[in-house]
C-alpha cells in the first residue's frame, strides 16, 4: 500500500499526554500509530495498549536516536509509504498532519519539518525558553548556510518523511542521542532530497519534554560538529560515512 500512513511515537514517561497527544489527531488521516517505549517508569505503555496502539516496548535505555532507528524499522516492516514522528508530549499540534501528509503525498516534497519558529513573538509566547529561540535561530542560520537549505527551523521533531527516504539513508549509524535529528537533516540534503516546511503551533509546559540546559549546549557543539563534517565532506576534505548511501 504506497500510500499507508504510519505515525510513530518516540515516548519516554509520556503517560500524562498520551491520550491528548492520540486525540489530537485527525480521523481518517493516519492508517497506524506505532509506539516505542524507551523504558518508561510510568504507565505509558499500559496507555498506549489501552488506546489500541502497536505498542514497542525496548528492553534497554536505547535515547532518542536510538529509538528513533526503532521506530522507524517498525514502520518499514508495516509497510508505511509516509512516516511521520509525532512526539507523544503534546508539545506539536497533530491536527497539521494533513498538510504535512499531503505534500509528500502529492510530490512536493520527499521530507516535511514542522516549524515552531513563525515569528519570534509567537515562539516566544508558546513558552519557548528564550535562550533556546536564540539558539534556535543561531544554529538553524548555520545550518541554513551549510545546506543550501532556506528552511525556516532545523530542530523540530515534528517530521514527515517519504518511504525512499528512510530506506536510503543510513540512519543506523547516527548517533543514538539527540543530534541524531541533525545527522538526518544533513543526510537528507546530501543525498539530493526535496524538502519543506509548515508552520506549527506548539505548547510548552511540564509534562512536555525538552532538554535541559545542560544537555541543550551539548547538543549545540554536536550540532556543530555534523555542520562541520557535512562541509569537509562537501569539499573534500574528509569523508564521512553517514553522508553516502550503504
């Protein structure tokens, strides 16, 4: 089925948002939710089997990236022809899965990000930390730069992807940590696919994740380092692996 879309869920101790982060989207849009546990101490996985969603439950701390890789394996196996992260936090809005769905759907594009970034008043207004906008905006005019892209944020975790795309690209040896998100976007570019963006409201507020001080600058530096890797790479000057198809 070319079509079949599949949303997954990358949850950690998501049991407070869960069902919030499932009604929010649209009837009739999505074929199958897959759920993969990254061991959760809460009642997230009794939840989602609740909820009837193909619940994974890992059975070691794999992080972010390292759940992602499952998630998105899962979603192969089912056959997807989309694949579309949802955080299962309720920071994104599903309700833009439609339009998110449709480009890919329809030709326009090969990846989707969802943009939390449409004005800085907004942003700012949705509780979006300061410091993190202004990190935000820095690293995503790197990017930018480096790419060739014009995209308006480079760090959501609200994506749409082709199935192509997901088959190509060597995701396994990304990291299995945050810049994980990174490492793709500058494999996507690498190997020549089209990419867009939508604009996204989101929420910030306790119960949904987002990374600390701590791990945001080193997440930061990381960012950086792919940036720099993907431009030795273009020029050169050092190959990287990640940056060619298996």
């Amino acid at each position: 089925m070319p079509d079949k879309v599949i949303v997954v869920m990358p949850a950690r101790n998501a049991e407070s948002t869960l069902r919030k982060t499932v009604a929010d989207i649209p009837e009739g849009v999505v074929d199958e939710i897959i759920l993969v546990d990254d061991c959760s101490t809460d009642r997230t996985v009794e939840i989602a089997r609740e909820l009837g969603l193909r619940t994974i439950v890992l059975s070691s701390r794999r992080g972010y990236g390292g759940n992602q890789k499952r998630c998105y394996e899962e979603a192969l196996r089912a056959g997807a022809g989309i694949v579309v992260m949802v955080h299962p936090d309720y920071q994104y809005d599903s309700r833009l899965l439609p339009y998110m769905i449709g480009f890919i759907r329809d030709g326009v594009c090969d990846v989707v990000l969802g943009s939390r970034i449409r004005s800085r008043r907004e942003a700012l207004a949705s509780g979006m930390p300061a410091y993190k906008y202004a990190a935000n905006r820095v690293l995503t005019l790197i990017e930018n730069l480096a790419f060739g892209t014009n995209l308006s944020e480079c760090h959501t975790g609200y994506r749409a992807y082709r199935r192509d795309v997901l088959e190509s690209i060597p995701y396994h040896r990304n990291s299995d940590d945050f810049v994980f998100d990174t490492e793709f976007l500058a494999e996507v570019v690498a190997f020549g696919y089209s990419i867009g963006d939508v604009p996204v409201p989101c929420r910030y507020f306790d119960e949904a994740s987002e990374i600390r001080l701590g791990p945001s600058i080193k997440y930061g530096l990381e960012t950086l380092g792919v940036v720099a890797s993907f431009l030795l790479n273009k020029w050169g000057l050092k190959r990287d692996r990640r940056l060619f198809r298996e």
